[in-house]
C-alpha cells in the first residue's frame, strides 16, 4: 500500500461525540444497506436514502450523500461488478473485520466468536449464511438491535475500520464515502489505534485455510428497526 494517510476531521464538522444515538443509528443502518451486494431492492432505496442522510450533519451525511450521487451515475450492472471486484476479489478490502488480523486461521475462530456472542446476548438468531464479523451485519445490529453493543464492537475494530477506508482511498472507490460516513460515528484514532493499523498494513492477512462455519450467522435473522422511508437489508 502507499502511506497512510490517516484521515481528520476538518473544521466545520461535526464530531462523533456530537452526533445524536438517532443520527448514528441512521447512519449505521444506511451504510449497512450501502455495504451489501448492491441488488435492486437496495438500488430502489438510494432515493429515500439520500433523504434520510439529508438529516445526519456533516461529514456523515454529506459523505452518504455523495456515495448515492456516485452509485446513481453507474449502471446497476457497473455498481455490481465494482462491488464484487473491490470487496471480494481484493484481501486488502475484505468486509470482515477480523479477517485483517487473523486470515483464515484458527486464532480468526476465537476473535469470530467475539461477535457471536455479542449477538447472542442481544437475542439475535444466528444462521448459517454469513460470518458475523461482516461490517454490514455490525452496522445493521448496531443500527437496529443493540446500538451500545454494535458500537463497543465497531470501537473495537476502529482499526481495521480505518484500514478498510484507506484501502477505498487508495482504489478510488466510491465505496469511500461510505466508510467515511462511519468513521465520522467513531471516535478518533488514538496514537494506539495508528500504530495497529501500520501493524496491520505491514504483515497483511496470514493464510491457513480452517472450516469456520460453526462461527458463521444469518443477517437476515435480525429484525430491523426500519427507518422511515428506508425497506429491509435484503
């Protein structure tokens, strides 16, 4: 990767301190939808989505703002193939969070069971279809079920959030935005936060291929808390 450019908060805005549980929790539901597979339900949505970011102050708003003008200017068939391209062909830009320290590894199985029991607590069914470190099914239970447990889980992994988005930069996605967005709920990297995410940067994901199925869950068990004017996650 090119150097880190660790991203700030420029004058002007607004902090994550000062975000409202309501703003955050919208900007956390928006980016859930906007972080999985871009399919037409969710395309049909930018318009309403757009509207409801119209209320989350800057930078969160705005930036949802701009990845909606982005994903209107590309054809549903573009915004697929640039999500499958950048999300799933590309391991500095994995959408699981633990897969940045631990590949696929056995130690990921232990760090995966983190969130499995995060949701457990919360009464969350777990299913089989999706791991649950993925950034949308955190966002989408910060959002809707548990905002102070998703927020510990996010705060936790604010390294790997901020990796993620320096990933985006460095690509030139318009996926950018969106993890600009939820940067902007988090708090600030601290001198510790930077120096994991040079570690991280450096060694990359290990390799070991493990089965890491009893650790997976279903996003679509969650029931959602739906925002107005804004449908399902799938």
């Amino acid at each position: 990767m090119s150097p880190l450019r660790l991203g700030k908060r420029g004058p002007g805005t607004t902090s994550a301190e000062h975000l409202s549980e309501q703003q955050r929790r919208i900007v956390w539901r928006l980016a859930a939808l906007l972080l999985d597979y871009p399919t037409g339900q969710t395309l049909n949505l930018l318009e309403e989505m757009a509207a409801a970011a119209g209320s989350v102050p800057a930078p969160a708003g705005p930036a949802l703002v701009s990845f909606v003008d982005d994903a209107r200017r590309m054809s549903p068939m573009d915004l697929a193939a640039h999500y499958v391209e950048t999300f799933d062909l590309r391991r500095r830009s994995c959408l699981h969070l633990t897969y940045y320290a631990y590949g696929d590894t056995r130690k990921r199985g232990m760090a995966l069971l983190r969130f499995k029991h995060a949701y457990k607590a919360a009464g969350v069914t777990l299913g089989d279809h999706e791991l649950p470190d993925h950034l949308a099914v955190v966002l989408e239970f910060a959002a809707t079920v548990d905002p102070a447990s998703g927020r510990r889980l996010l705060v936790e992994y604010r390294p790997v959030v901020e990796l993620l988005r320096l990933s985006l930069v460095e690509g030139g996605s318009p996926y950018t935005h969106v993890l600009d967005a939820v940067s902007a709920t988090l708090p600030d990297l601290g001198t510790a936060d930077r120096r994991r995410i040079a570690e991280l940067a450096a060694q990359g994901p290990p390799e070991e291929e493990v089965g890491l199925e009893p650790f997976a869950m279903d996003p679509l068990a969650m029931e959602p808390t739906t925002q107005p004017g804004i449908g399902g996650r799938r």
